[in-house]
C-alpha cells in the first residue's frame, strides 16, 4: 500500500470515529447529564461533521484529508472551550498533535503543535479568571512544555518511522518488480510452451493447465479443472518425490483418438519443504515414434536389400543350370515328366524370388514424368479386370481427384496399385468387391484407397505384414508390400493399413501431387 493510499485509509477511519463519537456523546449525556444543555452544542456538531464529510467525499485530496480533519478536531475543541472552559477542555487540545501523527507527516504535526499552544494560551488567558480555582499561571508553562515534550516524541518517531517507511516501500517495489517479473516469465513459459502442462494438487486433482495441454487433449480447462485427473494415477505421482519420474505412456484424447507422450513429473515443494503439488511436462512424441518406426523399417529394408543381393547374386547362376538341365530332361520325354513338371515350376518360383530380391536390393532407374493418377489407375483396372472376373471380383472406381496430376515414375506407382489390387483379391477367395477411390487430401496430398471386403487381417498379423520375408500367403514371398513401400517412400509418399478380421482391409497411399522435380527422392 503506497503513502498516499494509507492517508486516505486512516483518513475514512477518522471519519468512522468521528460519527462513532458523537453518538456515544449523545448516550454518554443522556444517561448521565442533562442532554437539553447540550443541544445545541450537538445540533453544530451534527451539522458541521456532515458538511465536512461531504466537502471531503467531493474534494478527494490527500492534503485535504490530513489538514481537513485536523482542524474540524480544534474547530470543535475549541467551541467546547469557549462553552464549558474548564482545565478538562482544555487538556483535550493536545489530543490533535497525538492525533496527526497517524498520518505519519511531520508537517501536520507542527502544524497542529502550533495551533494547540496557540489554543491553549489564548483560553488559559481569556478563561483564567474561570479556571484559576484549581490552576495557577505558572502551570500553563507545564501544558506548553508537554505539548513541547510530545511535539519532540512524535518527530523522532515520525522520523524513525519513515525511514523505516521509505527502506520498506523500496524492498517492496524491488520484491513486487522481482515478482512481476518472474510471474510474467511463468506465464510466458506456461502459456507460449508447446509442451502440455498440467499442475495438480496432492489428491490427484487437476489445478491448471496450459492452451498446449487443451490442444494436444482436444479438453476445454473448465472441463477439467478441479476434477479428477485420468491420465495417470496417485502412484505414478507419488513415484516421483524418491526418484526422476519420465515415461512414456498412451493417453486417449476427448476424440478416442490416441497419442503417445513423453512425460516428465515434478513434485512442486513449498518454502517450508512441505510437498503441496505435482506438474507434469507432456511432450507429444506420436510423429517421433512415426519416424523412429519408418528408420527401423528402413534400415530392415537396407538389410534386406543387403541379403537380398547376396542371396541372389549366388543362387541365381546355380537356378540356372538345374533349369536348363531340367528342361532337356523334361523335353527327352522321359517317364518322370510329372516330376520334372514339379520341379521346373518350383525353379521358376524360386528365379521369381531372386528377381524380387533384385529388385528390391538395387537402385531402380527412375523414369520421372507428368502424369495423370486417373489414368494410371484406369490402365491398372483394365488389366486386371480379367484376372478378377475368374476370382470373382468386381471391381470398382470412384475418382475425386479433379483430374490431378502426378510427378514420378508411371510404371513404379502402376506396380503399387497392381500388388495392392492382387492382395485384395488374394484376401477373398470366394469372391468380393475391391473399391478404388482417389481423392485430394489438404491441398498437398492425393490419397489412393483400395478398399476389399475379404477376411481382414488378426491384429496380431497387422504389424507384421510390412516386415521382409514376412507372409501369410502359401506361395508369398513377403517382400510385395516391402517392395510397394519402397517405391511409396521414394515419392515422398506414406502407406496406411487399416484392417478389422471378418470386415476387411483399407490400404491407403498418400502421395503429393507437387510437380517440382527436385522434390523427388531418387
């Protein structure tokens, strides 16, 4: 509270006190003396107190209310004097000096010294005649010398005062800057960090969090303020006051939707040690896991296309030679030709895995050109479209594309969409219908699905499928999706599965239908 604000608070405390006192005067009298001798007395005094009361709440100054108050006190001493000038009255002048010094001015004290010794020596001469009963002349100098005495007390201590007034405002402005500015640094830090931030109280409950945290959680904070906090227990809290608690877990946002975070607690202490709260830091990591899993699958198909070379360059001459000998065996017509038979067609299998090998141990020269999705796509569907018809599979095409344009090579994004065309179908053996649909994705990515209605795949499988060699198919070989990936991958693209057993599956492509060149892994 600054000087000015404490006179104007005493200063609304004198008035109280000055309406507090006039009516105890009223039933002081009225029990014990008679109240007509001091009617009119108290009708001026009621009269004079409102007027100055409303003065004040007009004027509104700090002077005003200091020297104001002081001499409306002298104004009604001084009128009790000149009605009743008795020595009791008269004492009663040194109480404005005692008075001012609330306001903590030396100036109003000598101020309001002067007036009281220039009170006090005019009434004791005018009235002497009057008081001379119990008071002599020389005893005025006793009353000047108290009023001197208490002028002198009330100076040291004002002085004393201030300058303890004057070093505490000034630790306190420092405190409040100090304050105010590591407040605004918080705020800053909590309200401008991209991390989520949650503080909670030792039950568990949520006090605050950040606009990161009502973004990442998709949650409005008056939704969850003071209510219980879900995404992680009082254990879990409580683990981290003996030891450095950072984990990670998987939260569901308000959508059902989940992410996985990175989280960091804290307990928060008090200035006597006491523990009074927990935060924790919440750091999305959902595209970190995304990229640490695609270099991990990236460096499986870097070992792979590593095996994959060896394996072929070694086994591929040998296949050779036993097919050749095979197939003059076979066409000698001897009486083993069923077995023969048998055995070129697993040779032939085994020279198509050594192909596949290759193909996804080396780099693929790249034909890029401008091309449309729409007619890769229809290209695609008229060569299967016989194929189908003998598995019983319809297929059908629905096109939101607007006619969108591609950059990359034709050929590769051709072979994409016929190994997803032959797995759909390989997942109906009874036939179905296979639903192709390409579409425009946030004006960046055009998005191709290839929707079947067959078996689906068992969760436990689903993760599985993108890994080499990995297949459910009796004559796979597991690298056709690993194969799809790759070129997928080289054209800046990303390939989603969604599959539910006994519904189906849905393949997503999402590739950028950008047409700058340099934008193109090679």
């Amino acid at each position: 509270m600054s000087r000015y604000e404490l006179i104007d608070e005493r200063f609304k405390l004198f008035l109280k006190l000055m309406w507090l006192f006039f009516l105890l005067d009223i039933v002081i009298v009225s029990l014990f003396d008679d109240i007509s001798k001091f009617v009119t007395v108290m009708v001026i005094f009621f009269i004079a107190l409102l007027i100055f009361t409303w003065i004040s709440y007009l004027i509104k100054s700090h002077s005003w209310n200091m020297y104001g108050s002081i001499t409306f006190i002298y104004l009604f001493l001084a009128t009790i004097n000149i009605i009743e000038p008795y020595i009791v009255n008269l004492l009663f002048l040194l109480f404005p000096v005692v008075f001012s010094a609330i306001f903590q001015q030396l100036k109003l004290v000598y101020f309001s010294a002067i007036i009281s010794v220039i009170l006090q020596l005019y009434f004791f001469l005018k009235d002497y005649e009057i008081i001379s009963v119990s008071f002599e002349k020389i005893d005025i100098l006793y009353f000047l010398l108290f009023t001197l005495l208490t002028v002198l007390l009330l100076s040291y201590y004002l002085s004393f005062t201030n300058t303890l007034w004057v070093k505490v405002n000034r630790q306190n402005e420092h405190y409040s800057l100090a304050l105010k500015t590591t407040q605004a640094q918080f705020d800053l830090i909590f309200s401008q960090t991209h991390d989520a931030i949650a503080l909670l109280d030792k039950s568990g409950h949520v006090i605050t969090v950040n606009p990161a945290f009502e973004k990442l959680y998709q949650m409005s904070k008056s939704d969850i303020v003071k209510k219980k906090y879900t995404f992680a227990t009082r254990e879990r809290l409580y683990l981290s006051v003996s030891e450095v608690s950072v984990y990670e877990r998987h939260d569901f946002k308000s959508d059902g939707s989940v992410v996985e975070v990175e989280v960091t607690v804290s307990p928060i202490y008090d200035e006597d040690n006491e523990l009074i709260a927990f935060s924790e830091i919440i750091r999305d990591v959902t595209e970190k896991r995304k990229q640490d899993q695609y270099m991990f699958q990236t460096e499986k198909l870097k070992l792979a296309g590593e095996m994959a070379a060896g394996v072929a360059h070694e086994i591929r001459n040998p296949i050779t030679v036993l097919q050749g000998f095979l197939q003059l065996f076979h066409e000698k017509n001897h009486g083993d030709q069923k077995h023969t038979k048998i055995m070129l067609s697993e040779l032939k299998r085994m020279n198509e895995i050594v192909s596949e090998f290759l193909v996804l141990s080396k780099p693929q020269a790249v034909q890029q050109s401008q091309f449309s999705i729409k007619e890769i796509i229809d290209e695609t569907l008229q060569l299967f479209e016989t194929e189908a018809l003998l598995k019983g599979v319809q297929l059908e095409f629905q096109d939101n594309s607007g006619d969108l344009e591609l950059y990359g090579d034709r050929n590769q994004i051709k072979q994409v969409i016929i190994n997803l065309l032959k797995n759909a179908c390989d997942a109906m053996p009874n036939g179905g219908m296979v639903h192709v649909e390409v579409a425009a994705e946030d004006q960046k990515y055009i998005s191709i699905k290839v929707v079947d209605n067959g078996m689906g795949i068992p969760s436990d499988l689903l993760g599985k499928i993108q890994t080499p060699f990995f297949t459910t198919k009796e004559k796979g070989t597991g690298l056709g999706l690993v194969i799809t990936e790759k070129i997928i991958n080289q054209h800046n693209g990303e390939l989603c599965i969604q599959s539910e057993e006994g519904e189906g599956t849905t393949v997503t492509i999402y590739l950028p239908y950008i047409t700058s060149p340099a934008l193109l892994k090679v």
